[in-house]
C-alpha cells in the first residue's frame, strides 16, 4: 500500500501567533448547534449540512472542492488531506484551511477536534480563524463539541484550523459541518419558482 494512502508522521507544530479578539463587532462565537441554527435563521439564512460521509475514505489531494447544498466549499493542507468514518481532516499535522464560494456564507459552525495517527480523539488546544482574521481559541476533548460563527457584516470566505497538543503528530480534524447561507439549495428555488407561476395563474 502507498505511503501516500496513510497519514503521514510529522512531528511540527505550526506556533500559535497573535490572536485578534472573538468579540468583533460582525462576528458572534457560538457553543451550541441549536441557538447557532436559531440566530442564523432569524437573519434569514438556510442551513446546510455537511456530515463529509459521501466522500471517500483515505488519502485526498490537496485541494480538495466539493459543494454542499447552494456552497461551494475547497479544503487544503500542506501534506494533503485525510478522510475516516466522516471526520475530515489533514494527512500530516498541519493547518486545515477552508475557503467558501458560490453562495454567500454567512455562518459556519461543526464539531473541530485534534486527532492521533490513528483518528483517535486528542485533548487539544483549537485555533479555529476566519477570513476577517478574527480567531477563536478553545481547548477541545470532545469530538462532539460544537464551535459556530456568525457574521452580520460581510460574508465569511474562509476558515483555517489548528489543533496544538503536548502530545506529538495532533491533526485538526472536522465532523458534521455546516453552512448558513441565504440563497436557498437549487431545488427549492425551482419549487419556489413554480409557486409564484400557481400564484399568478390563480390571480387572474
């Protein structure tokens, strides 16, 4: 079997640098999926999953593009990416980054933890970035553990994360991410535009 086809052991950590403040005025930080989906819908938007289980296991060139719902999503990292059981993540120890186009993002949550070689959950200390620069620090021992963001300002186009441990060859990994966006998927646009043709036939 390749090399290439296992995650690759690296002993590097990239240094954590200065980290701009989570109370901007256009970026909420959010703990939990529910009120993150709350908020989100209340300014107008339409949520989008993304559980990463349609996507292969093993070894992913980097970059990496996929679309989910009405967003266009790539993911990058130095040494290549690694997918197991549906939790994304890098395929050597460095930094996952995520950048977003098609429909404007607006907010973007899921569950970001650090893992071993072997996928397994790591206590680490979570550097989660978005495009504006604003950071969200946070140690993370739970692969369940919810992190969301939402700008009322200008759209999100990107995220990088990083997980740092005393413990060596920490991956960043995701599960179950998920997008605020306040274009509809495709398909409800297209009920939404035979409604108004019913509606117009019924008026008159």
């Amino acid at each position: 079997e390749s090399a290439m086809n296992l995650k690759i052991g690296l002993s590097a950590i990239v240094a954590a640098t200065a980290i701009t403040s989570v109370s901007s005025a256009t970026i909420i930080v959010f703990d939990q999926r529910s009120t993150w989906e709350t908020f989100s819908s209340v300014y107008g938007n339409y949520i989008f999953d993304e559980d990463f289980n349609d996507i292969a296991d093993g070894f992913h060139a980097s970059p990496f593009a996929h679309t989910t719902g009405p967003v266009d999503w790539s993911a990058s990292a130095a040494g290549g990416l690694y997918v197991s059981g549906g939790a994304f993540s890098t395929n050597s120890p460095e930094i996952l980054s995520f950048s977003f186009s098609g429909a404007p993002v607006y907010g973007v949550g899921g569950n970001f933890f650090g893992t071993d070689f072997s996928f397994n959950v790591v206590p680490a200390l979570l550097f989660i970035s978005l495009s504006d620069g604003t950071t969200y620090a946070g140690v993370v021992s739970n692969p369940e553990t919810f992190t969301g963001f939402f700008s009322t300002g200008a759209a999100i186009t990107g995220l990088t994360v990083q997980a740092v441990s005393g413990a060596a060859n920490v991956f960043p990994t995701v599960d179950d991410m998920a997008f605020a966006t306040t274009v509809p998927a495709p398909g409800a646009l297209a009920l939404l535009g035979l409604a108004g043709a019913v509606a117009g036939r019924r008026r008159r």
